[in-house]
C-alpha cells in the first residue's frame, strides 16, 4: 500500500519487478539508476550473493516531481529470482502498489517464465491482494539475442503463455541496451499512480 | 487500522512524543517505518546525515527477515533488535504487526535507559493510532 503523507505532501509508491532468477530485474534497475542520475539522489541498493544473484532485493529510490502538489517517491524494488528464495520475495512483495513482470524471451525459458508468473499469482493471494487487479506490466526481456543467432520466443507466443487472461499492457525490451526499460517503467508508473487516485476518490 | 494516510494532527502529535522521549533523551534519530519499508515520520537533532528512504527499506528487509526466523523456532515474534557498533547503535521496536520505530543513538545513552523510553513512547503512539479507529 502507498504511504500518503497529507502534511508533507508526499505519496511513496512501491513497485516491484518480479520474474524469474536472470530474467533482468537487476539490469533493468542498474540501467534506471545510470540513465536518470539526476533524479536519484541516493545509491541503489543491492543486497546480493558473491555470484552477483540476487539474495534479498535491490533498492533504487527515484523522485518523479510533482502530482497535484504532492511529491511523489517512486521506490522500486526487485525479487530474487531463484526458486528456492519464494520466502523472501514474498517478503518484498508486502504493501506492492505496482508490478513489472519480466519475462525471459529466450525459448529455453518458457516454462520459468509461466510457473514464475504462477507463483506471483498465488504470492499476492497471500496478502489479499490480486494479479487481476494490481497494475501490472509485461516485460519481453532479452529481445536482442535474436540477433545473436540464439533463438526467441515469438511475442504471440509470450503473449499466449503470460498475457491472455491478464490483458495488461507489454513490452517487448532489452534491458542491457536500455530498450524499452523507460517506456516499461514509464508505463508502470503512470498506471500505478492512476489507481492510487482512483481509491482516494 | 488505516494507516496508509495520516492525518496533520496525528503526525505532530507522534512527533512531539518522539522529540520528549527520545530526542530529547539525545537520541540521534527516531524513524517510524511501516512493514512495506515505507517512511510514516522522522524525527532527529538535525546533525544526522542519513540516507533514510534506503535505511528504511533495509530496516523493514531486516525486521522481516527477523520476524521469519521467530517462526522457524517456534516463537511468535521477536518484538525487538539491538545492533551495536562502535559510534552509532541501532535499535528496532515493533509498535504493532504494521509498525515498527528505529531508533539511533551514540555511545553516551545505555540502552536499559533508552528501552523503558522507547516502550513508554509506543505505548503513547499505540494510543494516537487507537484513537483514529
């Protein structure tokens, strides 16, 4: 849930990027962290393993302006992606106003991809809160190694396994390169801060 | 409870018991933080120079990562976490299942004297939320 503070003007909004373990999470958020160094005033925060995994979550504090005179502080965050970590990501899932998921496009991932996704359903379930609901984003990550001869899962096939029940807007990106990974959070934001307005009014 | 907003009036009021029992104790700084890593208020002497939004998103990392190892050896909670270091000492009090006070002090407080504080301090604070239900 997002912190109002109606002295101060400000609105912290937390939105998580989910997905399987080397899916780009990470990359995504180091990427965000290099290309808007003005609007970060503090260091991201990674808590990971010695093999650069993820072990708890990464952290990237982000000043977006102002919304009808109310400052808005973006916080993002991501999960560890290795399976055997659900107990943390379940922890950084807790007050979630928004949610990117990041799909790995490579072929070989399809199946990490549909149980991840799986799992965040029944994670959000935990809270009382619900997949249908929550603004989501879709991220086709990875896109690029298609040019590198490595094969891709087809967007209609990405869209078949993740997207046809959920309908929620997607994005086909590279994070490593920065394709697509502002529209992605862009578009995350915009629909995360809308149904925030909309349960006050 | 709602405490996703707050309200003026509760936020002084919180404050002003923070600043009498803590700060004015020469408590560096009192940090309120919801379980989601979100900041509710800060209160300090105004020399603290910390990275707080980070802080309070490892803080409510910390805390329940604490909070699941209770369960794993059969305790409910463990309601409270000290972190000494050699200038600054950290201390973690959980004020209900969605709230939690950090506060951070220097060697010259002992941390028997800060603990009644801090408890006489959520109990005030218990009775600001209660009265907003």
């Amino acid at each position: 849930m997002s912190f109002i503070n109606l002295r101060d003007k400000v609105v912290q909004v937390k939105i998580v990027y989910y997905g399987p373990g080397r899916c780009g999470k990470t990359t995504n958020l180091e990427y965000i962290n290099r290309k808007f160094k003005e609007q970060i005033q503090s260091e991201m925060v990674s808590l990971k393993t010695h093999g650069d995994r993820t072990l708890f979550f990464d952290f990237l504090p982000f000043h977006m302006g102002q919304i009808k005179g109310y400052d808005i502080k973006i916080q993002l965050y991501t999960v560890p992606g290795q399976v055997k970590y659900n107990a943390t990501r379940k922890l950084v899932l807790k007050g979630v106003d928004g949610i990117v998921f990041v799909a790995d496009a490579m072929e070989k991932q399809r199946e990490k991809n549909i149980r991840s996704l799986n799992q965040l359903h029944e994670n959000l379930q935990s809270y009382k809160e619900s997949i249908f609901k929550i603004p989501l984003v879709m991220q086709y990550n990875k896109i690029d190694l298609k040019d590198h001869g490595i094969p891709v899962l087809p967007i209609a096939v990405l869209q078949q396994d993740l997207n046809s029940r959920l309908q929620v807007p997607y994005f086909e990106a590279s994070a490593i390169t920065g394709y697509n990974v502002a529209a992605t959070l862009k578009k995350i934001i915009s629909s995360t801060v809308v149904s925030i307005q909309k349960k006050l009014l | 409870m709602n405490y996703g907003i707050v309200n003026q009036e509760q936020l002084e009021h919180i404050e002003e018991i923070l600043f009498q029992k803590l700060i004015k104790l020469g408590v560096d700084c009192a940090i309120i933080i919801d379980m989601a890593g979100n900041i509710i208020t800060v209160k300090d002497t105004g020399k603290s120079k910390y990275d707080i939004y980070s802080f309070a998103a490892l803080a409510a990392g910390n805390f329940a990562t604490v909070d699941a190892m209770a369960k794993l050896v059969g305790e409910t909670e463990f309601s409270l976490l000290f972190h000494k270091g050699q200038d600054c000492n950290i201390h973690f009090s959980k004020i209900d299942d969605e709230l939690l006070l950090i506060t951070m002090f220097g060697r010259d407080i002992s941390l028997g004297f800060l603990r009644l504080n801090v408890v006489e301090a959520i109990d005030q604070i218990q009775k600001v939320w209660a009265k907003e239900e």
